[in-house]
C-alpha cells in the first residue's frame, strides 16, 4: 500500500515537473519571437534614423548653397530699393517727361530710361511704362543695342508681359552653381539646358542686330527657350514665322522682286561715307562689317548715321525675277530711330578691289569682332557712281522680320569676281522675296 502511494506521488511529480518545463518552453519561445520582432524594428527604426539625418543633412546643404545665391540678390534688393524710395516723390519723373516733351520720337535708350523710371516712381502695372519697354524693343533691333533690348525686354517681364528674354540677358548662375558644374554634377534640367545652348548661334545680324540667337519674339512666357533660325532646314525661311510672327504676318515684308509699274518721286538721296578703322564680324550668318561714327545717308536733307554694311548670296533683291551674284546693304538710323537701307547688287565681273581688300581681312570662322591692325577702309569703296534708285517700304530680312525700314536700291550694279564670290564663306545666305501686297515701288 505504501508503495503503491509513494509510486503515484511520484507519478504526479513526473507530471508537474513535464508540465513545468512545457510551459517553461513555450514562454521561451514566445519571448524569442518578441525578441526578433523587436530586433527588426530597432533595425528599420535605425534605418529611418538614418535616412532621415542624411535628408537633414542634404537640406542643409541646400539651404546653404540657397544663402549664397541670396547674397548678392539682397544686395541688389537693397539697392533696387534705395533706388525706388529715392523716385518715389515723381520729381525725377516730372523734370525727365517735361525735358522730353518737345520730343517726337525719342530714341530706344532715352525710351527704356523713361520706361524704367515710370517702373519705379509708378510701379509695374503703369500702362505708360510697359508702352515706353516696347517702343524701346521696337527700335532696338539693330546696331549693338543688347543693353537697351535687354532692359526693355526684364522691364516687359516685370510688367507681367508675356515676352522670351534673350539668354544673355538673364542672370548668370550663382558661384556655387558654377562649382557644382564644374565637379560634373549638373542635374538632368541642366544637362538638357546645356544641350540646347550648345546649338545656339549669335544670329544678331542683317539691318542689325536681333541679338538674338534667333530669338522669339513676343510669344510664350520667358521660360521660352532661344530660338536658331538659319536660311535652310527646320528654321528655314519658310519656318521663321512660327516663332517670329511678323515675318509670315507681316504685310510689308522684305524682299521684294523688283518690277514696273513704278512711281516717279522727287526724294533726294546723297551719301557721305567717311574712311575709318576696318571692323569685322563672322556672326554665323554673314560678313558684317561696323562702321565708326561720322558716315552718313541723307533723304531730303535728313541725316541717317550708317551703322554697318553686310552681304548676301545671292542677292535678296531680284530686279525682273532675276537675282545678282551678292548685294551689299548698308543699314542706316536717325536720330528718331528710323531705318534706310541703301542696296547694291553685285554682278559677276572684274574683280573688285574693295572686297578684296574686305576678304583679305574676313574670319572665316563664326566669332567676335575683329579689328585688322593698320587697316582703314571707306564703304564709299563698294558705291557705284551713279546713284539712281528703287525705293519702297520693307522690313528687316531676317527675324524678327520688323517691319518700318526704307529701301533705296540702286539701279546700277557694281563688280565682283567669280572668284571673289567663290571665297565669301556662306553658300546661301538670302531670304526669298516677298508679297508686294499692294505696295507701290518708286524710282527717282
């Protein structure tokens, strides 16, 4: 009996003793699952610690470069500002509109000024200031006008004008920029922007400057990336009104096929070039050479100063649907900011000794002016002698196409070699001719 008893005790010992360990175990094994489900959200949590520091610390960084791109900018700021209290009396504004009133036609420089004062004594929603920016931009697109052009065209954009600024005018990007840029690290929006400017040429050329790289005119928003035109391909001729209005709208556009029937006028037109320093620009378009201050066209008494003379291949002008090997144009302004070309066409002949004193000197190559040391040359070099003409109203031949520009072509054609032809570096450089629309041509 005894036995039997101390057995059973035993047997309820073994029990407790097996039932104590199971549960023993299974709390061992629940704690290791909460141990490892722990373990793994101390690593992501660590992991989101980490990520988050290396945000932080990108910001940080951003928020640095930030401060020194502002550096400068507030100093502009304050001094915009200086600027604008100084004006805010008007007192400026009075004595400068009174001192112009007399005036007619102010020039590009006196209108940008005016448009500029308006801007800060009114502020930017003055009808009159925004008027001011685009008689400035009208008559700017010529000669080395890019300060005056610029300033119209930020001035039109302060107003809220819709309006493409020419690259060159923007900004230029802040240092640490440049850095970066020079370590190779330029974002995706910057590598493409790069790309495009790799395809830009200073077209600025023609009855003067567009200055434009091909620019686009008063369409889109400045974001609007520079415009290439050319004389064949995509940005052909045919193609420019798409980005320059005025050159498919526009309803007095040059060139134009010269024919009868014509009308007598009594304009007189004399000339008095003066010799001067040869200067010389290859801007990817044409040869141009810029004229020093001192020649002059005169129309009925009134003096138009030459800024400079280019040439075409073939000829722009046609005379009875038939072109000529070149013709030269020299491109005058007067003090009210009106434009005369007077047109000479180049016949193929003998060789003509100014051009061959122009191409000895000419880039061959697309880039800034050059300046051939000891050399002077007289556009009265390339004039024929006798000084009859055709005249009507045309335009730029080249973008924007602006329209306003008188034309004398004279009748009788000056020489130039076959060879010298041959040597001038562009090909075609000639924009067909255009719609008389009812225009009529007149001849002295």
């Amino acid at each position: 009996m005894k036995r039997t008893i101390v057995e059973v005790i035993l047997a309820l010992a073994l029990i407790g003793a097996g039932a104590f360990g199971w549960t023993n175990w299974k709390g061992n094994q629940k704690a290791t699952g909460q141990l490892t489900e722990l373990k793994a959200a101390s690593e992501e949590a660590t992991k989101a610690v980490g990520e988050k520091e290396a945000a932080i610390k990108a910001a940080e960084e951003e928020m640095s470069a930030l401060r020194e791109e502002m550096a400068p900018l507030e100093g502009q700021a304050q001094q915009l500002a200086a600027v604008k209290a100084a004006m805010a009396n008007g007192i400026t504004l009075t004595d400068l509109e009174a001192a112009y009133k007399s005036q007619k036609n102010l020039s590009a420089e006196r209108q940008v000024g005016l448009g500029a004062l308006r801007m800060l004594t009114k502020g930017a929603d003055d009808p009159v200031a925004v008027e001011a920016f685009r008689k400035a931009l009208k008559a700017s697109e010529l000669g080395d006008r890019k300060n005056t052009i610029c300033a119209a065209q930020i001035g039109l954009a302060a107003a809220g004008e819709k309006i493409a600024i020419l690259p060159e005018c923007l900004p230029k990007p802040a240092k640490v920029k440049e850095a970066k840029e020079d370590k190779g690290e330029k974002s995706g929006a910057e590598e493409k922007s790069a790309e495009k400017d790799a395809h830009s040429k200073d077209d600025g050329h023609d009855h003067g400057k567009d200055d434009g790289k091909g620019k686009a005119e008063e369409k889109g928003g400045h974001e609007k990336k520079a415009v290439h035109w050319s004389y064949e391909g995509d940005m052909g001729p045919e193609r420019w009104g798409k980005e320059f209005p005025t050159c498919a709208k526009g309803k007095s556009q040059s060139p134009l096929d010269i024919r009868g029937p014509f009308v007598k006028t009594r304009t007189v037109v004399t000339t008095d070039y003066k010799e001067g320093p040869l200067k010389m620009v290859n801007n990817g378009h044409t040869i141009q050479v810029n004229v020093p201050a001192g020649s002059k066209l005169r129309i009925d008494g009134i003096a138009y100063d030459l800024l400079q003379f280019h040439f075409h291949r073939p000829s722009e002008e046609k005379i009875d649907g038939k072109p000529m090997a070149m013709v030269v144009h020299f491109v005058h302004k007067n003090a009210e900011g009106k434009l005369a070309v007077v047109g000479v066409l180049l016949k193929e002949g003998n060789e003509n000794p100014g051009i061959k004193t122009l191409w000895a000197n000419m880039p061959m190559e697309e880039g800034p002016e050059v300046t051939p040391e000891g050399v002077n040359f007289n556009p009265a070099n390339l004039l024929p002698r006798e000084f009859d003409f055709y005249s009507y109203e045309g335009s730029l031949t080249t973008p924007p196409c602006t329209e306003g520009v008188r034309f004398f072509i004279l009748k009788t054609t000056v020489n130039v070699a076959k060879e010298q032809v041959a040597a001038f570096p562009f090909k075609r450089n000639a924009r067909p001719v255009q719609e008389l629309n009812g225009r009529e041509i007149s001849t002295n």
